[in-house]
C-alpha cells in the first residue's frame, strides 16, 4: 500500500476501473494522492505487479464482509454416532434408522458402532449381518465411508450421504 510498493514499475488500474498503463510506482502514487485515495497492490506476483487507486479501508470491509458471506453458506459435517446390538429388535433397530436418515438429510456422517458383550463376541457373523443390512437399507441415500471393521469389542463402520 502507497510507500510499502517497492518495485520501480507498476501497472495502474484507476479507481473508475479503467487501465492506466505501465508507469513509474512514484507516478503511480502521485496520481493516488491527487484522486485523495489510496493505491493497493493487488497483483503483486505479476510482472510488472498490478496496482489499483482505492479506498484501502472500504476496501478491507468489502474483504471481510465476503468472507462473512462464504462462512455463513458452509456447512460443517459432523460425525453423528448410532450405537446398536447384535441381537437388536425389528421396532429398536427401525427407530434407530429413522435416526439415521435425519442425520443424512441434514448432510452428516454416521458412524454405526455394534458393541459385543460377554459370548456376544463368539459370534461376529451376526455383527455383520446385521451392518451389511444397515449398508443395504441405506444404499439409496448414503454410500459406505469405512467398511465394517472388528476393533476390539466393536464392529466399526461409517456412512456417508450421498
């Protein structure tokens, strides 16, 4: 900005827009001072680096405010956690999907975990006969993240939305 422009030659944009040319950085600053504005390397990388006449401090909020703008629109994907059972009943495990489907059309990511207990652990065969269920139930609407997976005393497995 204004004496911090060290290069010898800058190209100049004017503050209506238009194009000034290629001219001398102490020219260049002169002609911001007459027009009562600042000049702004906005290109500095270029060759020669491109300069423009404005005002620095509306300049810095029209910055700020369009990073406000793109914050707002984002959305932060959480990791919702669906715990369940092997030998889990028809009615919990369809409360339990309802559970999951909100989650997808808010845009989240499920993370199903079946915990074993006891002489649950003998047979993991029903773990995964009940997540490959989980997997096709939800097929249409979320696609699988991480495959389903023995840690420990829990089977392990994450959902995506589509």
């Amino acid at each position: 900005m204004n004496e911090d422009i060290r290069v010898p030659r800058v190209l100049l944009i004017d503050q209506h827009g238009e194009k000034q040319g290629v001219m001398p950085t102490s020219a260049a600053i002169e002609a911001a001072e007459e027009a009562g504005l600042d000049l702004v390397e906005i290109v500095p990388n270029a060759d020669p680096p491109v300069c423009k006449i404005l005002d620095y401090g509306k300049f810095k909020f029209q910055e700020q405010k369009k990073k406000n703008e793109a914050r707002k629109k984002q959305k932060v994907v959480e990791l919702k956690e669906i715990k369940l059972r092997p030998n889990i009943d028809v009615h919990d495990y369809e409360v339990k999907a309802r559970s999951m489907h909100r989650f997808f059309e808010e845009g989240d990511k499920v993370k199903i975990t079946l915990r074993f207990r006891g002489r649950e652990l003998a047979h993991p065969e029903l773990g995964m006969k009940l997540l490959q269920k989980v997997k096709a139930d939800f097929e249409p609407v979320a696609k699988v993240e991480y495959e389903p997976r023995m840690e420990g005393r829990q089977m392990i497995m994450i959902l995506a939305p589509r």
